[in-house]
C-alpha cells in the first residue's frame, strides 16, 4: 500500500518532468506570457486585402474563420513573427476549396502557438512541388523574429497566408496580439482594401480550451485516483 502512495504522489512530478524534458529537447521557452507578434510578411506591399479573423459561415454554415487571411498580389517571402521553434511542418488538402495547404506550426512557450498556412491555390502536381520547395521549416529550428521560412507563390486562384495564434490549443485573434507596428500594417491594409481585420468574437476561457479541458480532466481523474488509494489505506 506504500508503494501505491508513492507511485500516486509520483505521478504529478514525473508529469512536469516529462513536459519541461520535451520543452527542453525542442528548443521552446519555458513559460507563459503573452506574444508581441511582427507582422509576417515581409514584401507588406504586395498583401492587397484580408479576410477577417471570426468571419461567421466560413466555408460552411455555422463555422468561423481561425485565423486571418493575408491575400497577395505577388510572390512574397514569408518571415517568423515571432521567436520560437518550428515543432511541426504538414502538406494536407484543403477539404473546402481542394488546394494544398502547406502549414508551419512554431511553438512561442508552453502555452502559445503560431501557425503560418501558405495557400498559393494551386491543384496540380507540379506548382505544388514547386511551392513545397520554396518552404524552408525543419522541425526542432529556432527562430528569430524575421527569419525567413519560404516564399508563397502566387496564383489566380485567391493566394494568401492563412495566420492564426493559438492559446491552450484555441484559437485566437492574432491582431489582438501583434505589435503597434504590426497593427499599423495591419490596418494600413484594411483601410486601403476596405476590408476587416476581424469580427466581434467573444473572449476565450482557457479553461474551455482544448488543452486547458485536458488538464482539468486529468487533475480530477489523478485527484479522484489519490483518494480512493488514500482511502484504502
């Protein structure tokens, strides 16, 4: 029964030892605090409109827009906002529209993620090797604010970066937490397209997220675990 005591008492500390390890081996900051983020293309000129962060019926009734979509005129380089490390890079097809989405997730801290979809529109093989070519996003890089990660080719099938800021897992508005200077760009842009940043959307609980629901859940179960094992001793 002592051995049970222990091995409960245990399990909190190998928990964190294990998320601190993985944070350690990855590169990425140990703590919490909210980002400043840059703006994440460098070529600001050539972003001609936006679709905005929380547009309701995206793509499908009832749905809303994760992210804000920076549309682009021509080929533009895509830089890190941020200082981070990459921890995932993926090719999957768009369900909605059938194009390759190219996304870059970077891990800000334990908490906060950024990721960058380039989405140049295109359907067949050969511009879509092309553009994969042009990403550069090896998992475990550092970054530094304005690192270079690729060029988003352009297309006429509506070529834009997909930007979306995650907390705990949910999304958020990335305006939200961008730089004065960013801001400035970011609503340059929406004054000389006529279009949004973004649309009222409600606050998130990070106890509603998807990560925060995760840890509510295992606390409750390692608590409800610990009585019955103290109980029956």
């Amino acid at each position: 029964m002592k051995k049970s005591r222990k091995t409960v008492l245990a399990i909190p500390i190998i928990v964190i030892v294990l998320i601190l390890g993985y944070a350690s081996i990855m590169g990425i900051q140990i703590g919490i605090n909210s980002p400043s983020l840059e703006f994440p293309i460098r070529e600001e000129d050539r972003v001609t409109r936006l679709s905005a962060y929380y547009t309701p019926d995206w793509g499908e009734v009832g749905v809303y827009h994760n992210g804000i979509d920076l549309v682009i005129s021509n080929n533009v380089t895509i830089i890190s906002p941020v200082r981070g490390t990459i921890i995932s890079y993926s090719e999957k097809i768009n369900p909605y529209a059938g194009n390759v989405l190219f996304k870059i997730a970077i891990a800000i801290n334990l908490v906060w993620e950024v990721h960058l979809v380039l989405e140049p529109g295109f359907k067949d093989g050969t511009n879509n090797s092309i553009q994969s070519s042009l990403i550069d996003a090896p998992i475990g890089k550092q970054l530094s604010v304005g690192d270079e990660l690729g060029t988003l080719l352009v297309s006429d099938s509506y070529p834009h970066l997909h930007y979306m800021l995650l907390y705990l897992g949910s999304d958020v508005c990335a305006y939200n937490h961008s730089s004065v200077t960013a801001k400035s760009v970011f609503e340059d842009i929406a004054l000389s397209s006529n279009s949004s940043i973004f649309f009222s959307h409600p606050e998130l609980n990070p106890l509603l997220a998807p990560i925060g629901l995760m840890l509510i859940s295992g606390i409750v179960t390692y608590i409800v675990i610990a009585i019955i094992i103290f109980k029956k001793n």
